[in-house]
C-alpha cells in the first residue's frame, strides 16, 4: 500500500498531513543538532579530532568500514502520521511495558526523567518535550512517536513508546520489495539462492545502506520497509556512531546529513555569490571555523531510479544485481537549526571532492 496522496485525503486527513510535516521539520533540526553538532563538539571537549566523513562514503553502494565512536550519539526514532495498529505489534514492539509513562521510566532506572515526568511532556509542541526526546534518544532500539487517538484534540502528536525493537526478518523485508519491484511472484528464493542472497543486499542498497552495516541502520531500513504497508506517512531517523551519519528514510527519497570541512576558498565564493559579508556567512552557515576551514552540515538527498521503481506495466522484469538503484539527487549546505532566515545553498562535493 503506498501512501495516500493529498488530493485523496479527507478535509481532516489534510490539516493532520500539514501539521504533521511543520512538527517533522521541528523534530528533524533537534535531531540534527544531537546527532551532530552535540556530537562534534563532544569530540572537541574531550581533545579529539572530529573524523569527517569523506565524499566517497556519499556515493550510492559506498561501503563504510570503522569503529563505533563513542562521542557520537546513536538512536533510532520513528515518527509516523498515523497510528500503529495492534497487529504492528508481532513486528515493531510496542506494548504497555515499553510506553513513555512515569512508572516504565522508573522501572527503565531513567529515574531523572522519571521524576519531573508528565503526560503533557510526551506531546510535540510542549516546552518540554525535546528535553524528554533527548532524554530518550539514547536508549537501545528506537524511539517511536505517533498520533494519539486517545485525546479528544484532534492531530495530536506525541512520544508514545521508547525501547522499541524492530524484529521483522530481513528476508520477508527484502522478498516484499521484490515483489513490489517485479523481480519475483511471490518466493524469495523462486530465482536460485543466489539472486535472493543479492536481493537482500539490494534492500540495503534501496534504502541508501551498504548490506554489511550494522544493527541499527538493519533495523531502520527494516522499520521503513514494514511500515510501507501504511497508507499514512512515516519517517525514519537513524543516527551511526561508526559512520558519522544522520539518516532520513522518508516517503519520497533518502536523505544524509553529515558535517563536512569546508575550504575557506569555497566559503568565500559562496559568501560572493550570495552577497554576504565573509564573517557573516559563517555566522550563518557554519557550526565551527579554522583559519584554514569551517565546519558544515551537509545534506545528500538520493531518488530511485528505473530499476528501483515498479514497472508501469506490473509485469515480472529481469533481475540485473550490476545496475544501480540510488541516483545523487541534492547537495545542499544546510545551515545549522538555530539559523532560521537562511536557505540551504547547492555545494556539490561528492563526485567533485576529494575522494
């Protein structure tokens, strides 16, 4: 089931898509800030260099190999439009145990939470809810907010679960793709070992993964998948502490925000070209400076292309592994949260910087 398009929602569905969006803005700068900038500066306060992530780890089916680091916050959060549906629950785990209440996040041991704890702290919109999502963010497996159906206001959005695990095999993950793709009828394996082994590689690569990454970002990808089947929007945020990475799955591409170097060379032709003083640019634009660079935030956004898409025809296709599946669509500097009256601005750097 794809997701429904505006002009097929409900007058009320509409307002609940629109304000759903504004609070997936809000929630994703408060993600960027603690997936990356609190990270950089963790490194900094502890004397260590900060390991930039290299432009070819931004090309699509780029394979990053590395230690997990530390000082970089990890997590896993779901934000969906709708409501997950009782029967979710044999596949992305939540229950009454795991609910964000005051008495779970004291059975958790997370007693400073606990202790100013409130129902109202749980919804988007309250002064203390990204205190309440920081506080979360950190635990294993994943963070879910969702609509709450149960309050008598309308659209409300709130922190409904926390230690969520995503325990949908990668193997039903992967032949439900194929299926939507055209590549198979019906069994995984209906092609040879072989192709369904590469199949399951591909669903990372769909998803903007390298196959060998890790738990997290299998669980993300997994978590994106299964929730495909809803005809509501959902929105996957992975933040790796061994590739440096905050990653958006969304319902119409993937993105990659990650912080980059930026020669001062550079900084000064964008300054010119967009009529900006030098040290205001990088007041703007930058979350730290050198004398020799600034550090940025740098978005990669990637669409499918044909052999990632259904065929318009719905007939089955052949399965060619070599082709690609992921095309570069936007590169953006994007200007930290905290800088609301600027643009992003096009900086192309990953096939044009240094590898």
């Amino acid at each position: 089931m794809a997701v429904l398009n505006r002009n097929e929602l409900a007058w009320y569905e509409k307002h609940r898509r629109c304000l759903y969006l504004f609070l997936r803005d809000e929630l994703e700068a408060l993600l960027i800030h603690e997936g990356l900038i609190r990270s950089y500066h963790t490194f900094k306060e502890k004397g260590k260099e900060y390991p930039f992530v290299e432009m070819r780890e931004l090309k699509p089916r780029s394979r990053t190999v590395g230690p997990e680091h530390p000082e970089q916050q990890h997590f896993i959060l779901i934000f969906n439009e709708g409501t997950l549906p009782p029967e979710a629950k044999n596949y992305i785990r939540f229950f009454d145990s795991n609910k964000v209440t005051k008495e779970n996040l004291g059975n958790m041991a997370l007693f400073d939470l606990a202790e100013g704890f409130s129902q109202r702290m749980r919804y988007c919109g309250d002064s203390e809810f990204p205190s309440l999502v920081k506080g979360l963010l950190g635990l294993d497996f994943a963070l879910l907010v969702q609509g709450d159906p149960t309050v008598r206001a309308k659209f409300k959005f709130g922190v409904s679960h926390f230690h969520v695990r995503i325990d949908w095999p990668v193997a039903e993950a992967s032949a439900d793709l194929a299926r939507q793709l055209r590549y198979i009828s019906k069994d995984l394996y209906e092609k040879g070992d072989k192709a369904g082994e590469t199949l399951q590689q591909k669903l990372y690569e769909y998803y903007g993964f390298h196959h060998t990454v890790g738990g997290r970002r299998t669980a993300g990808l997994v978590a994106a998948r299964f929730l495909s089947r809803y005809d509501f929007m959902s929105t996957i945020y992975v933040s790796s502490s061994e590739s440096r990475t905050l990653f958006k799955i969304a319902e119409h591409n993937i993105g990659k925000y990650v912080l980059i170097r930026i020669p001062r060379e550079d900084m000064e032709d964008m300054a010119e070209a967009l009529s900006m003083p030098f040290d205001d640019f990088c007041g703007a634009y930058l979350i730290d400076r050198t004398a020799e660079y600034g550090v940025g935030i740098f978005l990669v956004t990637y669409n499918h292309n044909e052999h990632s898409l259904a065929p318009m025809d719905g007939k089955l296709r052949d399965f060619q592994a070599d082709y690609q599946w992921l095309k570069v669509d936007l590169q953006l500097l994007v200007p930290p949260p905290c800088n609301s009256e600027v643009r992003p601005i096009p900086y192309s750097r990953v096939y044009s910087g240094p590898s």
